[in-house]
C-alpha cells in the first residue's frame, strides 16, 4: 500500500516536471484552429506555429540572433576576467580576500529589477537605449560573481603541486596559472561556462528594461509581446513553437553535459 | 618575487573583475539611496520641475500606505510557501534519485535539468497556456470550463507558485541528492537493517547529517523565491488585477517605472536589499560553518 502511494506521488512529480514541455511541444504542431484539442499527438501534424513564429513583421529569427549575441558575449567576457579574479580568491593569499567573497556572494543576491531602474536613467543619457551593450554589461552583474564564485571552488580543488612544479621549472606565476592550471581547469571552467550562457540567454528584466527596438529585443521578451502581433487568432500556437525554439538550445546543452552542469551547480555546496 | 609584487598580484589579477562589478553594483545603489530622499516623479525627469530633497519622506509615505505593507505581507507569505514546497518536492525527489534504477533515475534527472534550464518567460507561457480559462487543458481535463485561474489573488499565487516551483526545485533536487551520494552507504545501510523505514531514516540520518548543505539551500531558496520577477510580472500582466498579486520586487519596478513614481521606487528597493542584505548575512554566516574558507 505504502508503496503504491509513493509510487503514485513520484509519478504526480514527474508528471508535474514533463506534462509543461510535453504539451508545449506537441501544442506548436497543431494547425492553429486545432490548439485547444485535448489529443495526444497533434492530428494532422503543422508547422503553421513555426512558420507563424518566423514571419515578417515578428522579427523572432533576429531576436534568437539577438540573445545569441548577448549570450555568448556576455559568456566570453564574464569567463575572460573571472577566470583571473578566481585564480586570485583560490590560489594566491593577500589581505581583503575574505572581504571580496563576501562582496562577490553579497552583489549575487542583488535583484535585477533594482538594478536596471538607475541603470537605464544612467544608459539613456548617454546613448546606449536599444544596444547590445545596454544588455551585456548589466547581465553581467548575475554571470559575473557566478562564473567567480563557481571556478574559486574549482581551483581550490586542484591539487597544489601543480604550480609549484611550473615554477620551478622557471615559470612565472602568470605563466604557471595559463599553460598548467588552465588546461586542467579546462573542464569546470567549460561547465562555468554553460551555467553563464544558461542564466544569460533566459535573462527579461534587463532585455524588457534596455531595449524598445524591435530589431533588437531578444527572445525572451519578444515571445512576451507576441500578443500583439498574431492577429486573427490566440497567440498561443506561436507562443509555443518560440518557446520550443528558446528552450531546445538549452535542452541540447543539458542532454550533453549532465553531469558537468550537476556537477557545477554542486560546486561549493557539497564537499 | 619581490615583497611588493606578492602582494601587489592578486590585485592585478582581481582589477578587470572588480572594475566591471564596483560601478556595476555601486552606481545603482547609490543612485538608489539617492533618488529615496528626493521627491523624484516624471515631472523631474522631464526637467520641468526642480528635485527637491524630502529626507525620508519616500520611507514616510511607505510606511503610512497599507498596501505597502500588504504587498510585503504577501511576498513573506509566497516566497515562505515556496521554499517550504520547493523543498519538500526537491527533497523527496532526491531520495526517490537514491533508490531508482539506472534509467527511470536518467530520466527523472534530465526532466528536472530542463526544467531548471527551461527559461523562465517559456515556463510562464506554457502554463498560462495549460492553464487557460477557456480551453486551457487543466480545465478540459477537470470540467471547470471558463474557470478563471487568475481571477483571485490566492489562486492566482497558487498557479504562479506552481510556476515557480518548477523552475527551482530541481536545483534543490541535485544539491541534496549529491549531498545524500556524500554519505556514506555503511550507514544507511546500517540504519535499514536495524529496521528503520524510509521516513524515519531520512529524519534521523540524511536531515542531521545534512544539516550545513540544507541551511545552504533553504537560504538560497529564501533568496531566489523573495526576488521572484519574471513570472509574476508576465503570467500576472505586471502584478495581477489591480495589482493584487505584486510581490516587492514588481512593486518597485511598477512605481519606478509604471508610475513614474522613480523616488518612491527607490525607496521600496532600499527596503529590498536590506532586508536581503539580512538573509545574506545569514547565507555568509551558513557557508562559513560549512568549512568553506571566506
């Protein structure tokens, strides 16, 4: 009996988990006038949502460029001087550090949405409304203390006899930190990586607050104005052919690095 | 190495960090407190009419106005809901994790991995869509057709909850099932054998012996549930029917940006981040007994 029920409640959860992509899914194959059928598999099958999605005037394909563009630089720099700051709070001992992983864990719970109100005062004076940069710089401040944060955990775990040997053969501490540490680093800064793009390609609040402009408003918030644009019908066929298009890049990604990405959301929780 | 340069390194090494978070996060705070201590409307924004300073005249109003409180009321409320679901669902799927078979546990872990990947504007649509009065599937499923989900403030919280749920449980579900793999199987094995059930080798051996790493993720959810945005302000329409489902966060923005209300605004977001200033205190305070060097 007992079993029974736990058996029932793990099936509520993991109903609970795919019914949302489930139907998500299946919904952005149906012909428009079929959206609200009940049947499991859309009959007859459409790409009419799809093709919705990507007509003119909604402009989804640049918006997708958009937040690829907005994702992956912000992902580049953030990995750039993180990976330099992280090395720093790991490895090296100087006075203030405890200060500044304070400091980085302390601006990490900061909300956006307090964020971009003097941000965009600030951006609208000199002229970046409607820029990528208007964008990157602020998604910065939530993938920036993560990527610090993340890869400090992940140095600290190499073992120290690394640098040493590198020294003593004559390498300078830079040298020691780029041709050894890095390398073997390669693959928990690759998983700090996947976690910035992630929570970057879903960031709203900054892209809704910067940008008006059609042309560059990123997926995100243009699948949130959709409403406007499908006319004739309910805009929930094409709401979820964009989504399954947001989310499968994110999906790819999670298929193929499971266990670096549980690895690096674990990463300074779990010794 | 000289003296100098030992000492000098690390800050070289920390300056392109430092130099893109300090403006990054100084700038707006202090903009912040600024702008709560003036009256700060779109009338100064224009430059029609001067900035004057009212001290704390922002926080007076604040404090005086009920809905203020009501919308902080109900932000405790929803974000302690939250946690305590997030955890209990999180929780049980970790141990479920611990005892399945090979497969229905890669299942289980990847459908919970996309959901936290799932972006959280995509997660909003899709259960709007499930969730839809007219011919939503939850109403065709249950025969309440035209029963509106976000008419009333609770169930509207209920449904948006269910959202949010989604998207943070699995978090919380990794963290805790590779927290359980950490101890040792001798002793749950010890404990099963001496005949203890599922539920009370949970209470009395995963829950004590994981107590640092669950302090971690309840303050964590503390934080993630108390800053929630996205899904209010979308699956809400900006905070619901006369903004009866705001949180303080959505408040904020609405004043500030809504409203035009920029000093009042800012004012609410002062309060925000004190009172999360507090919760990460407590955060610090937690990882530092877990042995995490700071």
């Amino acid at each position: 009996m007992k079993r029974v029920l736990t058996g029932l409640g793990v099936a509520a959860i993991v109903a609970y988990c795919l019914i949302p992509f489930y139907w998500m899914v299946v919904s952005s194959f149906r012909r428009t006038a079929d959206i609200y059928h009940q049947t499991p598999l859309p009959s007859p099958w459409s790409l009419e949502s799809y093709a919705g999605v990507f007509d003119e005037g909604t402009g989804f394909g640049q918006a997708l460029l958009n937040s690829a563009v907005v994702a992956v630089v912000t992902t580049a720099v953030t990995l750039l001087i993180g990976t330099l700051a992280a090395y720093a709070l790991a490895r090296l001992d100087f006075r203030g550090k405890n200060v500044i992983l304070a400091l980085i864990i302390a601006v990490s719970m900061f909300p956006g949405a307090l964020l971009v109100v003097p941000l965009l005062k600030l951006f609208t004076s000199i002229g970046w409304i409607n820029s990528y940069q208007a964008m990157i710089l602020p998604s910065m401040s939530f993938a920036l203390p993560l990527t610090v944060w993340n890869l400090t955990t992940f140095f600290r775990q190499m073992p120290r006899e690394l640098e040493h040997a590198a020294m003593i053969d004559g390498c300078s501490a830079f040298d020691a930190f780029r041709k050894v540490i890095l390398p073997v680093a390669a693959p928990g800064v690759f998983t700090t990586a996947i976690l910035a793009f992630i929570v970057t390609w879903n960031e709203f609040i900054i892209a809704v607050t910067m940008v008006n402009d059609v042309d560059r408003q990123t997926a995100t918030v243009r699948i949130a104005q959709f409403t406007g644009a499908a006319k004739f019908a309910t805009p929930f066929g094409t709401q979820m052919a964009a989504g399954v298009l947001v989310t499968i890049p994110l999906v790819i990604l999670v298929l193929f690095f499971q266990r670096r990405i549980v690895a690096g959301l674990t990463a300074g929780a779990v010794k | 190495m000289t003296q100098a340069g030992r000492t000098r390194t690390p800050w070289l090494y920390l300056l392109p960090t430092v130099a893109v978070l300090a403006p990054l996060f100084g700038y707006p705070i202090y903009m912040l407190g600024l702008l709560s201590v003036f009256d700060y409307r779109q009338a100064q924004v224009s430059g029609g009419e001067p900035t004057t300073f009212i001290g704390f005249g922002n926080y007076a109003t604040l404090f005086g106005d009920p809905r203020f409180w009501s919308i902080l009321g109900q932000t405790v409320v929803f974000a302690a809901v939250l946690v305590i679901v997030t955890l209990a669902v999180g929780a049980a799927l970790a141990v479920v994790l611990t005892r399945a078979g090979h497969w229905p546990r890669l299942l289980l872990s990847l459908a919970a991995m996309a959901a936290w990947a799932a972006p959280a504007m995509t997660g909003s649509t899709v259960w709007m869509f499930l969730f839809d009065a007219d011919l939503g599937l939850v109403n065709q499923v249950l025969g309440i057709d035209g029963f509106n989900w976000f008419y009333d403030r609770w169930v509207t919280f209920g449904v948006v909850g269910a959202t949010v749920v989604w998207h943070s449980f699995p978090l919380v579900m990794v963290m805790l099932f590779a927290g359980i793999q950490a101890i040792p199987v001798s002793v749950r094995e010890a404990a099963a054998l001496d005949g203890a059930s599922e539920w009370q080798s949970f209470w009395r051996i995963i829950v004590p012996m994981l107590r640092p790493l669950i302090t971690i993720v309840v303050i964590q959810s503390i934080i993630w549930d108390f800053k929630i945005f996205t899904q209010i302000y979308v699956m809400t329409n900006g905070g619901g029917i006369a903004g009866q489902n705001s949180v303080l966060n959505v408040y904020a923005y609405q004043t500030a940006f809504g409203s035009s209300e920029y000093g009042l605004g800012s004012a609410i977001g002062v309060v925000m981040t004190l009172i999360l200033l507090v919760v990460t205190l407590f955060y610090i305070r937690a990882l530092h007994r877990t042995g995490e060097k700071l």
